[in-house]
C-alpha cells in the first residue's frame, strides 16, 4: 500500500525561488546538507494555504505560504501556525513541528515556516485506488474520532497555547465572524440564507469548557500508518485555536460524508466515508460522547453551523475566482457548492425543528 500524500510539479504562477531558497535552509537550519540539490515540487491538496515539498537525497522537509494575490486581514498568518505548532507539537506528538521560521526575510515577499515532514497514507475521495476493507473502514472512523478526543484533552493553559484564543463567548463570536465573512464573499442571493441566518444568531448555546481545537479536523488532513493501525500526523493547522470542542466536532461531523446525503452534497465532498464500514455520524457522536463524557445536547447546532461555515470558506474561494485572484479552474463551481451547502444546512436544521 503505498503513500498517497502525493506531490506534483509546482503549479504555474506558484512557483518559488529555489536559489533563494536553498540560501536560507544552509543559514538558518543546521541540519541542511550544504552540497544537495534541492527538489521542490507541491502538494496539490488543499484551497488555502500552498504547501510544497522540499528534498534532496539526505534531507525532506514542507514549506508552508499563503496563496499568490491579495490576501484577507488576519488571514493566512503564517507566524501564528508556526508558533502554534511550536507550542503544541510537544503535548500533541501528531501535529509536525515547525524547523524554522521565515519572516522579513528577501527568499519571498510573505512570511512562510519549514516543519517537518510526516508520512503515512491519506484517505480521501471515494474514487481513491485505496479502499479500505470494512474491518479497516471501521478501524479507522475509531482512530479518526479517538484522536478528537485526544487532542480535547490537552491542556491549553500551558506552555503557550493560552496565546492562541479568547474561550469568552468562542461560539457566539464565530457566528457572528462568519456571517460578516459571508456578506463580504456574497456574489448572489441564496434562497434560506436569511432563514438560517436568524436561526443561527438565536440558538447559540451558552459556553462550556475550552480545549485546543484544529478548527479543521477531517479525514484527509491525517496521515494513516499501514494497515490504519494508527494515526501518524495531523495537518493544515491553519484554523486551530482554543475554544469549544463541540464546535471541533460539529466541523469533523461536516465534512464525514454517508451514502444517503444530499446528492449536491455528496457531488461536493467525494468522501472515501460512503463506503461500506464506515461509522456514520451517529456513531461517531456516540464513541465521542463515551470517550469524554461531554454533554452533546447541542450537537445539533453545531453540525448546522459546521455546514454554513464551510459554505462561507467555499464561498470566499469562489470569489476569489470570479474577481480573478485565482486562475485555478477547481474553483468554478465552489459557488453552486456553497449554495448546497446553505440548503443543507437549512434541512439539518429544519429536521431538529
């Protein structure tokens, strides 16, 4: 079974400069090997932030930079990923731990980190040539939910992870923060937004307990040893903070896709999740509840919220193509996802009505 985590040839318009490059690894990371030739090549995954594979015979490592073209305030901040996962590589053995930091530096015109690289297999679309027997689907809906859990018991109060969130009315400030972001990226009217807009302000649940959350947890962004006996990494940290890990499940929940979903919903997320032996969600919330002890009454809001939230970052992709930020033909029909995914929403809620 090999790697799927593959790489390509960097994308056009993505490039990097690779003498500039190899000048800053020989002055900042002593484990460089001076006399290598360096590889980069891009991990194509992934709509926000650019990742590329650096390689020569002796050394790996991943380069992680925002995207090309104007970028949002406060968005794709490298220096917060990189001092996050320097804080919480130790507590948390999966998440890579950052090498070296660039920030002011002549190599690009953005701030950009170096971590290490991880291996292991990547589960994805449901086309995928990996397809994971019925005994493994459910070894792995187990490793992927355990691992929520695990990652809801590290103590943000420590060794600098209190830096990195404001727990205080998390979930409220979420709501209103991605509804502002939705208003921004608008390009048309979407029938129910309205409706689930008012739901949404007037159902927030009151806070509960804060953890450390990936903002971001799904199955493609793990990496699986062979045989899915266990989980070796988790990546694209991007989004993490501290705040309330009910709204880290309600996110995982999202993006875990079951055979009888909405066929636009389905279109949208190709999930290696539909095939046989998978847990469903219901399965899921019960193997969390039982591994925490957390009382998941509101679950619901968040797997409502979890969807509207995803429209929104599908939403701001597609506006970025239709102004041509973007030239990346993936992003042609985000907008049509992202009005099923505020339809959906809409009938989660109206099922919990």
């Amino acid at each position: 079974m090999s790697e799927q985590r593959e790489t390509i040839a960097v994308r056009s318009g993505e490039e990097l400069n690779e003498d500039a490059i190899v000048s800053f690894l020989r002055k900042s990371l002593p484990e460089f090997p001076q006399d290598e030739t360096l590889t980069i090549r891009q991990f194509p995954a992934g709509a926000s932030n650019l990742t590329y594979l650096l390689e020569s015979d002796s050394f790996e490592a991943v380069l992680r930079r925002p995207p090309f073209g104007p970028l949002p305030a406060k968005g794709h901040d490298m220096l917060r990923e990189h001092n996050l996962l320097k804080a919480l590589s130790p507590k948390f053995p999966y998440a890579p731990r950052p090498l070296v930091l660039g920030e002011g530096t002549d190599v690009m015109d953005v701030t950009f980190y170096v971590m290490e690289r991880k291996h292991g297999i990547v589960l994805d679309s449901k086309d995928s040539e990996i397809v994971p027997s019925r005994e493994e689907a459910n070894r792995v809906s187990e490793r992927f939910i355990d691992l929520l859990a695990e990652l809801h018991q590290v103590d943000p109060t420590t060794g600098g992870l209190e830096k990195f969130g404001h727990p205080e009315g998390f979930t409220k400030r979420q709501v209103e923060g991605w509804l502002k972001r939705y208003e921004k990226a608008k390009t048309e009217d979407v029938p129910g937004f309205e409706e689930l807009r008012a739901w949404m302000i007037r159902e927030i649940p009151p806070d509960g307990e804060a953890t450390v959350i990936h903002n971001d947890f799904k199955l493609n962004n793990m990496l699986f040893s062979e045989g899915y006996e266990q989980v070796n990494a988790v990546v694209d940290w991007e989004m993490a903070t501290i705040g309330d890990p009910l709204f880290d499940l309600g996110v995982a929940l999202g993006y875990w896709a079951e055979p009888n979903d909405p066929p636009g919903i389905r279109a949208g997320f190709q999930s290696v999740t539909t095939h046989d032996g998978f847990y469903n969600r219901r399965d899921l919330i019960e193997r969390y509840a039982k591994k925490t002890g957390r009382n998941l009454d509101h679950i619901h809001f968040y797997q409502v919220f979890a969807h509207f939230k995803l429209a929104v970052i599908v939403q701001q992709i597609y506006y970025r193509w239709k102004k041509g930020q973007t030239q990346d033909a993936r992003f042609k029909v985000y907008g049509d996802m992202a009005t099923e995914l505020i339809k959906h929403a809409n009938s989660i809620r109206g099922s919990y009505s």
